[in-house]
C-alpha cells in the first residue's frame, strides 16, 4: 500500500511515529468514551498502559487513519500476534494487577485463550485488530466496513494469513460479519467474575458479549 489510497472521498493513510499523537486524541473522543470494555469498569479513561499498548503497534506499520482531507474519520489499530500471545497476556494481567488495564487484559487473555485461532487455522501469526473508532457524528456510512476492508489488504500486502478480531461492541461485530468474517468464539460478559462472583467488568446495554472473528487473507 503507498502511504495514501484513495476511496471514494475517504482516504486510507497508514499511520506514522508522526501521527501518533493526533491517532491518540482522536481515538480517546471516538473510540474510549464508547469501547464497552473501557467504559465498563471505572475510572471512565482509560490507564496509560493501554493507550502505550496501542501506540506500540504503529512501528509495524499495520495502523491505518481514515482521512476526509486533513480530518480523521476513523482509525484501525492492529498488529502483530504470535501463538504465546494468550500466555503473555496472562503474564501482563498478573503483573498489572490492581489496574483497570489489568483487569481487561485478564478478560483478553480468556478471550484469546479460548478462540485458539492459532491451533484451529495452523498459523504461525496473525494480524489482530486491536481497536476500531469512527467519527461519532459520521457513524453509519459505513466508514468501519471500509477501514477494516483496507487493513485486510494491508494485512496481505505484509504476509499475514488471517485477521483477527475480538469484537466487544455489537456494533463491530456486526460489521465483521457483513465483511464475511468467521466467528471463532463468544464469550459473554457476565462470565468474567472474582472470586466472590462479582462480575468484573459490566458494559452497558446493548453490549453483552465479546466475539472473536476471524478472516483468512
Ligand atoms: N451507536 C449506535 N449506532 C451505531 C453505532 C453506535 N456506536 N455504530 C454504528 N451504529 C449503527 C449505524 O448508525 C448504522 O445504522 P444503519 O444501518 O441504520 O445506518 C449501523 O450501526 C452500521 O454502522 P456502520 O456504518 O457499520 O458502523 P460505523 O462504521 O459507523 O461504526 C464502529 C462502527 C466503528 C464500531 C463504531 O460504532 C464506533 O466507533 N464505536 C465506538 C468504539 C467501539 O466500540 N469500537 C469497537 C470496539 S471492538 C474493536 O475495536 C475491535
């Protein structure tokens, strides 16, 4: 992919160390105030330590801005993802412990254990799509679709297999199954609890569970 792609009115442009930090104000108005992870367990912002996981995936140049002119519209934040990655995931749970990135990344961590993606497709990696905002006041037009449409083949353009994603919004969930994705595994919020039973992370309605796709490239 060169650095921009035309798309209608909406250009794709892989993100950059440059553009790292207007990615981030961005997706703290479009993305945390509404991701149900982020805003099911308290405080409302999200720690540092998710926004660094996030931003230390532009060095592999699989994070994309959409662009209407100079504005964002909307933005994809993936990856790289290795068969240790459930593993590592319960690494940086325990020793984040006490945290509210801790405690997602524990839910992750089951969330990527039990979809297997690795074993299930034979894979030696995977591109995993991380994060998915589009503009509020644009929602609807289809923006995400089309994002995640250009990341596949960005995803391709790189040598990766598949695509993955764990969708905690039903509403990317049901963007990834118009694009054809397949579902791997569901696994619903209530069933996150600590030892007393109590349900560690509780997002709003209409959001009940995360489900994880997966698109062979
Ligand atoms: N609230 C209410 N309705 C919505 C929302 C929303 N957050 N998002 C989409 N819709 C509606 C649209 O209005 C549209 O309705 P229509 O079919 O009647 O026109 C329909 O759902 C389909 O919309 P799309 O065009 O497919 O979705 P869009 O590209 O606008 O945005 C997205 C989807 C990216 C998930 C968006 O909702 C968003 O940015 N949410 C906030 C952050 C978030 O939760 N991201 C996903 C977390 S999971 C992950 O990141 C992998």
């Amino acid at each position: 992919m060169s650095s921009i792609l035309p798309f209608d009115d909406v250009e794709f442009k892989v993100v950059t160390a440059e553009d790292s930090e207007r990615l981030m104000q961005f997706l703290h108005v479009h993305y945390y105030r509404e991701e149900p992870l982020t805003i099911g367990c308290p405080p409302p912002e999200p720690d540092a330590e998710d926004e660094a996981f996030l931003l230390s995936n532009v060095p592999h140049g699989t994070c994309l801005m959409a662009l209407c002119g100079e504005r964002i519209v909307g933005a994809a934040v993936a990856g790289p993802k290795m068969p240790d990655e459930a593993e590592h995931q319960f690494e940086e749970a325990a020793r984040l412990t006490g945290t509210k990135w801790g405690r997602i990344l524990g839910f992750l961590a089951i969330v990527e254990r039990d979809a297997n993606v690795f074993q299930r497709f034979n894979v030696p990696k995977a591109l995993h799509l991380h994060a998915l905002g589009v503009d509020a006041t644009l929602r609807g037009r289809r923006i995400g679709e089309r994002i995640v449409s250009a990341l596949g083949s960005r995803g391709r353009e790189l040598g990766y297999p598949v695509l993955t994603t764990d969708c905690t919004s039903v509403y990317s969930a049901r963007l990834m199954e118009r694009l054809n994705f397949q579902l791997l595994n569901t696994l619903p919020y209530t069933s996150y609890v600590d030892a007393a039973g109590v349900q560690l992370i509780k997002p709003p309605a209409p959001h009940e569970q995360v489900k994880t796709y997966v698109l062979r490239l």
